[in-house]
C-alpha cells in the first residue's frame, strides 16, 4: 500500500472551499484530467452514494466510478474508486485558519487485481507528487473564482 499526504494552506474560509469543492461543475478546475463529474440525482455528493469522474485521456474519455465515503459540510469530503486494479481513497479535511483554511488531501494506494501488484513499483513514486498538484491546483482555482 502507498499513502501520501499534503496540506496547503487556501486563502478563503473552509465553506467557500468545501462548496467550490463539491459543485461538479468546478471539477475540471482542479481535478487534473477531469472533463465532468457525473452525479446523479440532483447533483449533490452523499455519504454512501456514487458519481462518475469522466476523464479526458487525448482524444478519448474514460469514465472512473466513485463511491463517497464521507460528506461533512464543510469538514471533510472522501471517496475512492478503482483505476487499473488499483484502489484509491482519497479524503480531504479542511480546517479553519484565520481567514483561511488548511486543506489536506490524504491517499491510500492499494492492489485490488494481479494487474495492480504489477502497476504499484511504477505509481509508488508518482502518488506523492498528484496529491501535491491537486491541492496546489485547488488553490489556483479558487484564487481565480
């Protein structure tokens, strides 16, 4: 198994972030590779409930199935999904910090297939580095919004 975990501090209170955060339609601004999330219903993530990540890999898309895990407006926000025989859970907690909040983003990496335990030497190094860039990309986004 790999875990990695990264904090940033965001400049804006922790309910502006966990709303941005969970409006689908902000997803392409800070999920890297993410055209869409698809959530059914009326649009809103809920605990034990499910979306699909529809990613945009050149001239194709690839859709990702994901199962929340964790709804806590405006504290946490998980879920996890299996890509290439490899589980991942992602959590995010968000504490107040002055004005701002401090965000961290928490993976677990783990073989689901055969083909997992032969991709998780050539991700080992990898998932460190994405769970810095998502956050630092959420920061960008939300600076920007």
């Amino acid at each position: 198994m790999i875990s990695a975990q990264y904090t940033e501090r965001l400049p804006r209170p922790r309910e502006e972030v966990f709303d941005f955060m969970t409006d689908s339609r902000n997803a392409p601004r800070w999920m890297a590779l993410v055209n869409r999330l698809e959530v059914p219903g009326d649009g809103s993530l809920q605990h034990g409930g499910s979306f699909m990540i529809v990613l945009e890999m050149g001239d194709r898309e690839t859709k990702v199935l994901s199962h929340v895990t964790v709804v806590e407006r405006p504290r946490s926000l998980g879920w996890w999904n299996v890509v290439q025989g490899l589980r991942t859970d992602f959590l995010w907690r968000l504490e107040p910090d002055g004005t701002g909040t401090q965000a961290t983003l928490s993976a677990r990496v783990r073989p689901v297939t055969l083909g997992g335990w032969i991709l998780l030497p050539f991700v080992m190094r990898d998932v460190p580095l994405r769970i810095r860039e998502r956050v630092e990309r959420l920061r960008v986004a939300l600076s920007a919004a």
